[in-house]
C-alpha cells in the first residue's frame, strides 16, 4: 500500500485530527516519557497551527500540521528506495513535494521537516485543503519491485486503520503490556479522562500527572 491507496483511506480534517489527539492520549497514559512515545500532539506548535507527529526510534517518522489553511502530512520511512538520500543526490523523490499547493509550501521548507542542508526529509506527502472533499498527492512515479514503496502502508497504518482494536494490538507489541480494549473506546472518543480510565491502562500513571500532557495535547477536560 502506497500514498495511492493511502489517501482516500484517510479521514476528514477534523476526523483525523481528532484521531491524533486520541493516539497522543494514549500514548501519553502507556508512556509518561515524552521520549518514548511513539505518538505525539502539540497543539500550540505555532500560532494558529498544530502539530500531530509519530517518531519509531529507528528514524521513521511523520508529522501533519493541522492550520486555517487545512492539513499538510509529510512522512519518512528511512530503508524506503524513495529517500532523499539515495545515488541520485540529496533531494526528494520526484513528484513528492513538487506539486504541494503554495498555501503549503511553508511546510515543505520548515527547518524542522528539512535536514541541516534544507533537504525535504520525506518520502511521501498528502495534503488537504480546508475546502477539499479529498486528500491529495503528488504524480509520484513509485519503484515497481516495492509494493510498500514510500513507507505508507507503514507509516499512516493507525490512520487508515482507527479502530480500537488496531491501536490495542499496536500498543500491546510496542509497550509490551496489556492494553484494555473499553479504555482505549473512551480516549479515542475523547471522553474526558477518569481515575479508572487511567489506572486501566497504567496503573502508575495518575490524572494529576497528566495534567501537563492534556493541555499540550488538548484533550478535552471535562464538560469541554
């Protein structure tokens, strides 16, 4: 599975950023360090942006900047054929970044997406406008011997898979704990969180310890 099979998998806007906000939540109660999550949410990455980001710990990564604008999806699988740092040179694949829209460009060029030289780290890349009935991507020419090319299917699995029950076998193979299948319902539909929700899923994290990752995340606390 490419960006191909990607893009029209993915959710709204809204529905997607949502998503990530759950998966930083969760990923925030399973691991109370920020260096070890897998899944994170800044919601005050920059003033009227912000930032859902995955990193593994192998050098494989993504980030979707969440703006008025819409939403822009940069990723990077680091053994994909399609790195920047194949024999052709230090530069993006052709089509990955060529055609995103100039509402975007910004984020192409941001230090933080780019290596010391300026280079795009990216092996794939969607975008979508605020206005937009769909993701879109770039005319990429994939490699014909790699079905999963451009690290996609890797990348965005949890994003084209939102079940509960996906995130429970993701988080039951990275963390190596058991995972609780009703409290992962209850932070993936943004309820605000309990006493038992969190003690479920980790039972040396408490509410009040979290009070610092719920406001960066922005995850609604209660009534909100």
């Amino acid at each position: 599975m490419t960006v191909h099979d990607v893009a029209p998998l993915l959710p709204s806007i809204a529905e997607l950023r949502d998503h990530c906000r759950a998966l930083a939540m969760l990923d925030a109660i399973l691991s109370p360090e920020w260096e070890m999550r897998y899944h994170s949410f800044d919601a005050a990455w920059d003033t009227g942006e912000e930032m859902a980001s995955l990193r593994n710990g192998s050098g494989d990564e993504y980030a979707i900047v969440f703006s008025g604008a819409g939403a822009f999806v940069r990723g990077f699988d680091h053994e994909s054929p399609m790195s920047p740092y194949g024999p052709g040179g230090s530069k993006p694949w052709p089509g990955v970044v060529d055609e995103v829209p100039e509402v975007f460009r910004p984020y192409v060029e941001e230090p933080a997406f780019c290596d010391e030289d300026g280079v795009p780290v990216a092996t794939v890349c969607l975008w979508r406008g605020a206005g937009d009935d769909a993701w879109r991507h770039g005319p990429v020419d994939l490699p014909a011997d790699r079905e999963d090319a451009d690290g996609a299917s890797y990348l965005f699995e949890l994003l084209t898979d939102r079940s509960p029950e996906a995130f429970r076998a993701f988080a039951e193979d990275y963390y190596e704990v058991p995972v609780d299948l009703d409290a992962v319902r209850h932070i993936k539909a943004l309820r605000p969180l309990t006493p038992e929700v969190v003690a479920t899923l980790n039972a040396d994290v408490t509410i009040e310890g979290l009070a610092e990752d719920v406001a960066g995340i922005g995850y609604p606390q209660g009534g909100a």
